[in-house]
C-alpha cells in the first residue's frame, strides 16, 4: 500500500479514537456504543459518519469488499480503536496494528468451497456451469466426500476422542439431511462470512436469469418457481368459507408452491441459448473491469424482471416490469419519462408506422397505470395488464440480447434511438 494513502487511514483512525467518548455517551444526531475485547466506547453525530467512511474506504480498497464482508471490517477495526484507547503511545501502536490489519487483507488467500441449496429445480444433467456456479445434485456419495473432509478437520481439533466422535456422528447425520438436495457451488477467496454472501449473491443472479427463462418453457398456470432453499414452500392452503346465514359454506383448497420444478436437461438448455439466457450467463463469468455499462444495465434489467415473478401482489409485479423499462430507456435530457421509454420500446421491438402507433398507446396508457400505482391512486391493475407488460418486457430483453455487441453503454443506446426518430 502506498505510504500516504497507509497515512490517510492511520490519521482517520488515530481521530476517531481520540474523539470517542464512554460507553454512556449519546449523541444528539447518531449513537454508535461499540463493545470489543480490550474495551468499550461510543462515537456520536459526525464521529459516526467518519467511522462508516473509513469502513467503506478499506471495502473500496483493492476490491477488499470481495474478500471481506462488512461486518469483518467492522469488527477488526473496532478492535484496533479500544486498543488505541488504552494505549499510550497511540501513535507507535497504530502504526503496528494497522500495519498488521492491511496485511491480513492483502495476504489473505483462503478458498472456500460453498454449497448454496436451491429449492425448484430438477437436474436431468450430471452437472451444469451457469455463470459463476456449478449446479448438481449432491448425492450420497458426494456429501460423503464433502463430509470426509471435515471429519479430517475435527480429528485434529483439541478434544477428547470421544468429544471427537461426537461431533463427527452429529455431521454424519447433518450429511444425511443434505443428500439428494440440488446445490449450487461456487469457489472463492474470502473470508466464511463474506463467502458465504458471495456464493448467494452469485447464486441469485443465475436464479435471474433461469426465472427470465420461465415464460419460454412453460405455461403460466405451471406456476414455476426457483429460489434458494427455504424461500418458497410448498402447502395446502385451505381457506373455509361460510354464509352470514349459515345455509352455506364452501372450503377452498389451494396448493400454494411450485407445482413443477424448472428442468435443467439438454432441451432446457437448448431453449436457453435460443432466448439469449446463455449470453447472460456469460456475462456473470466476466471480470468486472470487462463488463460494459449496457451489459451492466442488462443484468439489471433481468433482474427486476425476475423480481416482478416473485411477487405476490400484482400491483408490485407491475411496477418490478415498468422499471425493468426504465432502467433502459430513462432519458436523460429531462423528456417526459412516459412518451421517451413508450417512443424507444416501439423502435426497438416493432416496425410499421400503424403498430407503432398502436404500440405506443398501449404503453402510455400502462405507464399512466404506474404513476397511480406509485402515488398512491385507485386505479386498479388487472391480469391482463401485467400479461401484457410482461409481453413487452421480454422481447425488448430479448431484442437487446441479441444486439448486445452494438451498445456499450446507455447513452449509445438512446442516442441511436434518437437517430432513428430523425430518420
């Protein structure tokens, strides 16, 4: 690390341990009361501020924030500051401690192995590479393996023989509960925590992109859905109902849950490659400093579209696929928002004057709908509204997948639809 920028951080915190008050201290604006091994103490108002600044600069810092989740930082620091406290020679031991802080970042080489559960899905295939994860399901042989080598690990703890049994005959039956689960694995250098929260992030954009691929594969009354283990479950909802005269009743049973699993076989895959999925695939395997903004703005676009199928109220539905419009078309020169993404998903999606004519209407008249929704009006959305849009949204995604090498960034995009209305 540079010399000055090692400065910058050891005056911001050598600052803050100055200005931190005891543990009963409140501030009028912001209160932090921090408890760590060699002490307690509380910042207040901008003492706080200046705390949550550093904490985001060593995230920024070399990309540590990939490495090292929040609540690491956090914590490491909090440490450092109670001991700068007690320390009479604040400047020496800063040096010394955050010395030794910067080079478990910079040498910090761990890999772990996560498996992330997912719930909604069947594997036909052995195994699968989508983006950043392998998806596949963990048969008994495999968690067998997996556990053998933790069973290494616990032998050479400081236990007891019998302690040691223990502790391996509960994993045993901790790998019997996770076989025949389908997993998505994924390999990193980072600290558990933020390992753990790196898998699921990667693990969650693949999800995107498998619900982007939904509508393609199967009906709507199929009513598919993939989550990660223990976000959809599976129940029969009855819901008894009774006349006010007690001449009639009625009892609703309805399954609540995916009532089939998405498919990853070959045909699955296949259907995939045609609607463009597998080029977004390849995107969540790029490095960052490679990704273009438009290809960025793709990811989002899918994302909010995954979104709208997750919801349960149409409402929330309907405005998840108006943003998913938004976060393409949004101008930039202070436009009506409304007639600007109506204008550009014509031109991107559909040609002849008299559909376009049609088409646009349709979309302003939708686009009014969310701006009721949003503040709070008594406009109702109907199925058929949120069918519709839904309509619209997949084949400007897909219609942008397929030009995905003719943008690099938003304003390219806009600027060629703008040629396009002149011409």
């Amino acid at each position: 690390m540079h010399d000055k920028t090692f400065e910058i951080y050891k005056n911001k915190i050598i600052s803050i341990a100055q200005k931190a008050n005891m543990p009963t201290k409140h501030g009028k604006r912001r209160t932090k009361v921090i408890g760590a091994e060699f002490g307690a103490f509380s910042l207040v108002d901008e003492i706080v501020d200046d705390y949550d600044e550093l904490v985001k600069m060593l995230l920024r810092e070399k990309n540590w924030g990939d490495k090292f989740s929040e609540k690491y930082i956090r914590k490491e620091l909090q440490t450092i500051i109670a001991k700068i406290i007690k320390s009479a020679e604040q400047q020496k031991d800063t040096n010394d401690l955050l010395e030794k802080f910067i080079n478990s970042l910079v040498n910090y080489n761990k890999e772990w192995i996560v498996l992330v559960p997912l719930s909604g899905l069947v594997m036909k295939l052995n195994s699968v590479q989508l983006g950043k994860v392998t998806i596949y399901t963990i048969t008994k042989e495999k968690a067998e393996k997996f556990f053998v080598n933790i069973d290494v690990i616990v032998k050479s703890m400081k236990y007891t023989e019998e302690e040691k049994q223990q502790i391996i005959q509960s994993l045993r039956e901790y790998s019997k509960n996770t076989q025949n689960n389908i997993c998505a694995e994924f390999r990193v250098i980072a600290e558990p925590d933020r390992a753990l929260e790196r898998a699921e992030e990667e693990t969650l954009r693949v999800l995107d992109i498998i619900r982007y691929s939904i509508p393609s594969l199967y009906h709507d009354d199929q009513r598919v859905k993939v989550s990660l283990m223990g976000e959809i479950t599976t129940i029969v909802k009855c819901s008894p109902m009774i006349s006010s005269d007690s001449k009639s009743f009625t009892l609703n049973n309805q399954v609540i849950g995916p009532l089939i699993p998405f498919e990853l076989s070959d045909n699955s895959m296949k259907q995939m490659e045609k609607i463009g999925a597998i080029k977004l695939l390849a995107i969540l395997t790029k490095p960052k400093e490679q990704v273009s903004e438009f290809e960025r703005i793709l990811l989002r676009s899918v994302h909010w579209y995954s979104s709208s199928l997750t919801q349960y109220e149409i409402e929330n539905q309907f405005l998840n696929l108006i943003t998913c419009l938004e976060t393409f078309l949004t101008p930039r020169d202070g436009n009506p928002i409304g007639t600007a993404i109506a204008e550009g998903v014509v031109i991107l999606i559909t040609t002849g004057v008299e559909n376009r004519i049609a088409l646009k209407k349709e979309i302003q008249k939708l686009y009014g709908l969310r701006s009721a929704v949003s503040h709070g009006g008594k406009k109702e959305i109907l199925e058929s509204d949120v069918k519709e849009l839904n309509k619209i949204v997949r084949r400007l995604i897909m219609n942008m997948i397929r030009r995905i090498d003719e943008f690099k960034s938003q304003k390219e995009l806009l600027s060629w639809i703008e040629e396009q209305k002149l011409s």
